[in-house]
C-alpha cells in the first residue's frame, strides 16, 4: 500500500465515521492521511490492546482477541470489544437521501482467511433506532456487500439481501473501492460497488435505509440542529461474530484515501486511485518518547516532554517499526529512585521479548543517560513495539524517558567501534569476570557499573590506570545482569550472564 514507516499517534479507533448533509458536501481534499493526522476524525469507541492510528500516511486498524473468552454468546460481548470506532461530527457531514464513499482498503497477512467481520458501513439513524443499512463484509474470506431496508421504522434482521463483490479477498493488496447508495422507501432505492474501477455490483428498484420518510428521503425532525433520521459512513473493523474468535488472534486493516460526497454524479470526486502521496517518516536513530502512538498509565511532563510518573507495567506502543537490519536498542533515562528496566517486545505488552534496557539510579530526574542494549535475535519486517517498564520492588514513580532509538550498529550509543573494542570475559562467568580496556581509549576516571535486570546497582569500581580490571562475581546469584562503563564521554552497556 504504501512503505510502511513509523508516524505519531492520533488516537485509538477502528471504525472510521463519515458523512455528509443534505446540501452536496465533499470531505475534501480526498483524506489520505499523509500529514500524520486523523483529523476531522475523533475516537469514540475504544478498548486497549485494539487501536486505530495513522501510520505512515495511512489508517492502521489492529484488533485483538484478547479481551473475549471464547464461546460467549454475542449478546454477552461489550460492543467495544467487537473492534473500535472513530468519528466525526454528525453536523458537519451526513445524508438523508444520496451517498458516495470512496477509500483504500489493504487486509494484512494476519487476517485470518475464515473470518467474519464488517469492514465499511452504510449506518442509519433514527428517532428511535440505530444501525447498519448496508455493510460490506468479510465472510470466508469474501468481500460481500449486504443491505437491508423494509421502507419503515426499523430494518429487520431477516430482510438482508448479501451480494458478493470480490471472492477471496487478498493480503496486503490495495484494494481502492467506491460504494454508491440511494435511500428509498417506494422502491426507488439503489447500491452500487466498484473495486479498482470495475462495477461489481449494482441493484436498483430496492428499499434500503430506515426512518421517518418525507417525499422518500429520511427526515423526523431535528435536534439542536442535526437530523433526527440521518445516515452516515463507518469503515473499519467491526468484529461481530464472537463464537468465530481464536485465542490470541490478531486482525489488521489499512485504510487510506477516504472521501465522502453527498449528491449524485459523486463517482470522480470519491475515486481514491492515483493517490499516492507517501506520509512523512521518521528518523529510527531517535523517537521522542512523547511521539509513541498508544500509551498506557504515565503521563507526558509538559515542560520537559518526557514520559513521567511511570508505574509497573506501563508502556508505550510505536506502530510499525521496520526492524530489518536492527540490532541493537536504546533509551535515555534519568532516576533518582532505584530504577529498573525497560523490556522491548513485539505485537503486545506480552510478546516476544526481543531486548532488555537497564535502568540505572543516576541521581537526577532531568539528567538523561543513555543506556543501550543489542537485540537478543535479529527481526526482519514491520513490528508494533511495545516498551514495557519494570520494576520488581516498587509499582510507581520508576523514572523518566525522553526518548528511544534503533540502530543498525550493535550496541551503538556513540560509538560502536568503542564498545567493540571492550572485551568481557569469560562470559558466561561463574567467578571473576574481567574487564579489558586496553584498546578502548577511555580516560582515567572511567567508572564500571553493574546492574541487577531489575536496575539494582551490584558495584561500582573506578580502575583508574587498570586497564584490565576484575570483577568478584563469584557470591552472585545465577541470571543476567548488565555492566555499564563511563568516562566523561562514553558509555557502553554489555551484558553479563553469570552461570
């Protein structure tokens, strides 16, 4: 769809709501996302780990089974946990007789092939009763198209008439789609649908929508200026069939170039083909810690624009991450506390771990360090990464971030050709563990630090004009632990595993 890099959050959804009032209204320009921005768009359906964020110029719906335990009856499910939604002003843009939307649609790789969900809807409103008119959907891995309208009050659940628009749906494709409808109640109704400008659909002579009909457009009044019977737009993922999860399933939508015009002749002003205007992107060597995309607990320190009043098990997502190559990870932090650690992991706050960033008491809470860590295995491809903070022995105040980075370099902070030229060893160690220095150009007041995987400072030693110092390690216990060396210039990290 388009290269796939990190952009800033906007907020957390996985519907988008759209629509437009009865004088001819266009969202225009055509929305494609491409200045890291959702809006017009809000959140207003929402439940973590589900999300919806702009990512490189684009709408990544990502929906997880998490929340569900498998086999409750669909009565029983909160309506966020079916997905998320986004929306935007009911005023600003609906319709009560004629609609065009446009939009790309890209299924990710892990959308399961046996699926049944919403992925675009035709969404109806009345004094009394809300809910979809049409909806295009995923069914087995098919692209259907499904409306429903009686010409009165209410839809029914048994009046829906479903038309297949595109058999087996593909993976990462663009798909660039436009939906076309007329609302009737005499008959007069109509739905098109169109894939990559080929007509797949179209069934005039229907009834579709619902409401209180005035010369066969929906109108029953007005409430602080907003039509009481409307019909608005939602794309996105909606999960409505429970029974149909898989534990710690994941589903990943893309959306982008979404445009919406109330009136007729809308086809060329909603067509989102030919956009393809790349979004910003963002420098990997260094992601403000107040630029993630989701956050969970901790706040954002207005003077300092660092993350803040971290507690256990707080983190911060970052959407998208393009880890060929990496190999290694770093964080600046600062602590007057005990510290701990950061763990980095992919696809949730319990995924894999892939690295681990010590977090060490250096006696500020505004005197950033950097600490760095290699990658425990190399990945390739796109990622959420997800930075977990730690602490076994205290749940708040941990410390502060200002910000993160990926490199290509192993253990790379200022120099890797340094910390290649710091040698450990033996390690794995069970007793003394030595320190070489001998090629490393460090100045005499270089001091060595270790660390407990929790942030705990072990020892400290100054070697002076040692340039292969040794470490007693011997009344340690067994595990993993992280070795910090300074001077008035340079700081390396390496880890220690002691056996």
């Amino acid at each position: 769809m388009k290269k796939t890099t990190l952009l800033m959050i906007v907020g957390c959804i996985c519907f988008i709501g759209l629509s437009a009032n009865l004088n001819a209204q266009t969202l225009t320009p055509s929305h494609n996302f491409d200045d890291g921005s959702m809006e017009p768009f809000h959140d207003c359906t929402v439940r973590l780990p589900n999300y919806t964020a702009v990512a490189n110029g684009r709408v990544k719906t990502f929906w997880t089974s998490e929340w569900f335990t498998m086999g409750t009856p669909a009565g029983d499910v909160n309506r966020t946990d079916k997905g998320c939604e986004m929306c935007i002003l009911t005023e600003r843009f609906h319709t009560q007789k004629e609609g065009w939307y446009g939009f790309t649609m890209n299924v990710g790789s892990d959308y399961r092939t046996d699926s049944n969900a919403g992925v675009a809807q035709v969404f109806g409103f009345s004094n009394n009763y809300y809910t979809w008119e049409a909806m295009l959907k995923i069914t087995n891995n098919d692209l259907i198209m499904g409306y429903r309208g009686r010409g009165n009050e209410q839809p029914g659940a048994d009046d829906i008439t479903d038309t297949t628009v595109l058999p087996s749906v593909p993976r990462d494709t663009d798909l660039n789609i436009i939906i076309h409808f007329i609302l009737s109640a005499s008959n007069n109704g109509v739905m098109e649908v169109w894939i990559d400008g080929v007509k797949k659909m179209i069934h005039t002579g229907i009834n579709l929508g619902f409401g209180t009909w005035v010369d066969d457009a929906v109108d029953c009044g007005e409430t602080d200026g907003i039509p009481n019977c409307r019909t608005e737009f939602k794309a996105g993922q909606y999960n409505y069939d429970p029974d149909g999860y898989m534990a710690n399933e994941t589903r990943t939508i893309y959306y982008d170039n979404v445009t919406w015009y109330n009136g007729s002749n809308g086809y060329a002003i909603v067509d989102p083909s030919g956009n393809t205007n790349i979004g910003d992107t963002r420098n990997y060597e260094l992601l403000l810690a107040n630029a993630y995309n989701i956050k969970s607990g901790m706040d954002i320190e207005t003077d300092n624009q660092n993350l803040g009043n971290i507690g256990r098990d707080d983190y911060a997502l970052y959407i998208d991450v393009d880890l060929s190559s990496i190999k290694s990870v770093k964080a600046l932090t600062s602590t007057k506390r005990d510290g701990g650690n950061i763990e980095v992991r992919l696809g949730s706050k319990t995924g894999e771990l892939i690295a681990t960033i010590p977090v060490p008491n250096n006696g500020q809470w505004h005197d950033y360090k950097p600490q760095a860590v290699d990658l425990t295995t190399s990945k390739t491809g796109i990622h959420d990464v997800y930075f977990v903070f730690k602490n076994e022995s205290r749940s708040t105040g941990l410390f502060n971030v200002t910000s993160f980075g990926f490199s290509g370099q192993s253990l790379s902070i200022d120099s890797n050709s340094l910390s290649n030229k710091i040698k450990l060893y033996p390690n794995p160690v069970s007793k003394e563990l030595t320190v070489s220095l001998t090629n490393a150009n460090l100045s005499n007041n270089t001091k060595i630090t270790l660390y407990s995987i929790n942030g705990q400072k072990i020892l400290e030693v100054s070697p002076k004009n040692d340039r292969n110092p040794s470490l007693n390690l011997s009344n340690l216990q067994k595990g993993v632990y992280f070795l910090k060396i300074d001077d008035a210039s340079n700081s390396i990290t390496k880890k220690v595993v002691k056996i």
